[in-house]
C-alpha cells in the first residue's frame, strides 16, 4: 500500500482514502455508459426497448427513423450491454439487457423526465 502524502493539508485526512480510489478504468465504463447517452435518439430506443422486444423494422417505424440508422443506435448500445438480442429464424429482437446497469439507466430516464412505464 502506498502511502499518500497530498501537497497541501486541508485537515481532511483524505490521504487514507486514496488507496481505495477506483482506476481510470473503473470510471471509463461509467463514461461509456453516458457516452451512449449522448443522444436523444438513442436514449428513446433504449427506454422503448426496457418495455418491449422488438425488430429493427418495428423499431425502425415506431421511432420514425431508417432502419440503418436504428441499426446503428442498437449496435451501439449492444456493444456497451445495455441491450441484448436474440435470433428466431431470419429475424434478430433486440430487448433492454437486465443488468443492474441497465435497469438503473431506465429508472433515471423516467425520473429525469418524469414519464412512467406504459405497464404502470
């Protein structure tokens, strides 16, 4: 264990905290996360997919967009774990991941706007 000694003394005795500081690392997938919430349209696909599992083509015409672009939102969250998906013959449906991550994100979408789940 290292022992910290910070240039100026505050009196807040912080310095025996610092060993438990998270990495970079630890932080930048938090920052990932946010990152996929950088976009609005994107933030709208990922709350309408913690209510239902849909397809692209139905995803596609219930946020009023291209199907490329959809496709573009989804791989992007996809590959940060908020989503997941599933193939059932040709067709691939996509679903909000049932991660803590993920639930959480839905939760402050909701607060933050104050919306409800349509089940609520």
């Amino acid at each position: 264990m290292t022992d910290y000694r910070l240039p100026h003394d505050h009196g807040q005795n912080i310095e025996q905290n610092l060993a438990q500081l998270p990495s970079i690392d630890d932080f930048q997938t938090v920052a990932d996360i946010f990152k996929q919430m950088g976009d609005g349209s994107r933030v709208r696909i990922f709350w309408l997919l913690c209510h239902c599992e849909e397809c692209v083509i139905n995803i596609s015409s219930m946020v009023d967009m291209s199907s490329p672009a959809v496709s573009h939102h989804l791989r992007q969250l996809k590959t940060s774990g908020l989503i997941t998906s599933r193939r059932e013959g040709k067709e691939v449906y996509y679903k909000a991941a049932k991660t803590p991550q993920a639930l959480l994100l839905h939760h402050v979408i909701e607060q933050m706007m104050e919306i409800a789940c349509p089940s609520s």
